[in-house]
C-alpha cells in the first residue's frame, strides 16, 4: 500500500473478513477525526480482499489492507508480526475479534487443540509478536462471550478450566478425568465456553502486566474485554452442519427483535456489536478504562472465577511456553 499520512491511527483487526470485526472495520472508517487505517488479518485470502477492496472503494481512499492470518498456525502469526515490523508498522489499536466454535475434534499445524489454539493461543501469540510496534495509548479489545460467565445460563456447558498445557493437548490427561464423563457434542462446547474465559484471563493478566511495567514501558495502554451478545447471522456457526448453518444464517436474524423479547437484550445485529466494538476501540469514554468486562455498551462484572489471578498467570505462563 501506499504511505499513510501520519495523522492517521492503524488498528490490527483479527477475522475482520466477515462478522463483527468486519462490522467494527466499516464503523471505524466512518470516524474522520482522525481518520483510520485497518489492517484486516484473517485466512480467507478471497474474502479478505474482497472485504478491503469494498471498503475502499466505499471510503475513497486506500484505508484497508488485507494480510493474511491464520490463527491456527503460530507460523502464520509469526510471518504476520515479520511483516509489519520490518516495514516499521505502527499499531494504534488491536482488536482480538476472531473465534471459532468447532463442532467436531480439530487440532491446529503445531498439534494444539484447535478451539484453545484459534481462540486463545493464536492471539497470545501475535501480541507477543506485535508487542513492539503499539503507540504508547494503544487500546487492546479482546471478545470474549458471557458462555464464560455460568451465570449467564447461555445454553451451553459452563467452562472447565484445568491445567492450561491440558487445554492445548487434552490427550496428555493421564488421569483420564478432564472430559472423560462428556459426550463428542458437550466436550466441543465447553471447550468453546472455556476459551472465552481463557479470552478474560488474557485480557487482566494483561492489564496487570501493563500497570505494574512488566509488559511495556508505557502504563497508558489499554486493555478490555467484550462481549458482542448472541449474533445470529455471525461467522460463528461456519463449522455447523448445514441444517443449522441455515437456521443460524437466514432464519434467526428475521426473528431477532421476537428473540430479544423472548430470549435476552443482549441478542444484536453484527452491525450493532461492530459500533460497539468500534467505541471501544476509538471512544472518548474508553480512553481511560482498562481490565474491564462489557457487554454490549454496559460494563459489568464478568464470572466469579475469570478473576482468579492464579489461573490467569498459570494460562500466561504455560501460553509463553507453548509459543516458544
């Protein structure tokens, strides 16, 4: 691409291609003051630059560029964080946004379970590889789900947070005790819920390490947690049968005001979650808030256990060795 004027901020956005951070990329655009540029990373090479020529051409100015990402493989994220430091990237922003919910048992190209490595460890990784070029007020988000909170009763199995290492390789389990009771289906879902409560010991363990100066030399970075809320219609379901695909796709977004009613408030358009996450990112009233947990534009508590500051540096601690 070519040189950007140094008026504008630059936001790293993961699995912007489609979905939320898709959605959070356009809003961002429409913001002048100043003006944004985005780095859209996610594996669809086709969709991607689909989605950052669009953007383009919609803004009039050549503010998206599309990199290629794939979360599941550290040697993608590796490239990625070579890339951007070699050509001196500056980094006003960087939003955690892509996720994956699996139906079936999948691993990534290093051997990690795929759940733990896409939805956790791939992020944890390209922060470390990244870590150098954030401006010194850059702003992190991080999208979790209230499945984390077992409060929340999200229609899922609540987490199952064990040995971090055992998260990554369930199959080291020689006690024969973690996921042992659980059907294929279960065991699929709770490693979903579970890694969005990994995403919440990543974002505070974080925090913690920026404020007392073990992560950068600047206090002023900011790091929150976010939950978009149910989105029918989302990238999330990508790896349900078709049946479902369908219903999550073309069915339920027709229904969204009825599930509101029906379900809970916090069912949103992908569209509404993106300006919410673009607030975060870019708003007057985040400049100053770190280690928090919204949902939707309302900060609130997350679960019980998302606070243990144990298990978050244990997570942190094994996470440094899984990525070398």
């Amino acid at each position: 691409m070519a040189e950007i004027a140094v008026e504008y901020r630059t936001a790293l956005i993961t699995g912007a291609s489609s979905g939320l951070g898709l959605a959070c990329a356009r809003a961002l655009l429409e913001r002048t003051n100043p003006q944004w540029r985005l780095i859209i990373a996610s594996r669809n090479q086709a969709e991607g630059e689909r989605a950052a020529a669009e953007m383009n051409s919609n803004a009039g100015r050549p503010a998206v560029e599309f990199m290629r990402l794939d979360l599941g493989s550290l040697q993608s994220v590796r490239d990625l964080g070579a890339a951007l430091r070699a050509r001196g990237s500056r980094l006003d922003a960087l939003v955690c946004n892509a996720g994956l919910q699996f139906t079936r048992e999948r691993r990534t190209s290093d051997g990690f379970e795929a759940t733990f490595g896409v939805n956790h460890l791939g992020h944890f990784a390209l922060l470390d590889e990244i870590k150098g070029l954030l401006v010194a007020d850059a702003r992190i988000v991080v999208v979790s789900s209230g499945t984390h909170d077992p409060r929340q009763k999200a229609g899922i199995p609540v987490p199952r947070f064990v040995d971090p290492t055992l998260l990554a390789r369930p199959e080291l389990d020689a006690s024969h005790q973690f996921e042992q009771d659980d059907k294929p289906h279960i065991i699929m879902q709770r490693r979903y819920s579970t890694s969005k409560l990994c995403n919440l010991y990543f974002a505070y363990e974080l925090n913690r390490r920026i404020q007392d100066g073990r992560f950068a030399a600047s206090q002023s970075l900011t790091v929150n947690g976010f939950d978009p809320g149910l989105m029918p219609g989302s990238g999330l379901a990508r790896d349900y049968p078709l049946p479902l695909r369908l219903i999550w796709n073309q069915i339920l977004p027709r229904l969204l005001p009825l599930l509101r009613i029906a379900i809970s408030e916090n069912i949103h358009t992908t569209d509404a979650s993106g300006r919410t996450m673009a607030d975060m990112v870019d708003g007057k009233d985040w400049a100053d808030v770190s280690g928090r947990y919204a949902e939707g534009r309302k900060i609130i508590p997350s679960s019980e256990e998302s606070y243990d500051e144990a298990k978050a540096r244990r997570l942190w601690e094994v996470s440094e060795a899984l990525i070398g």
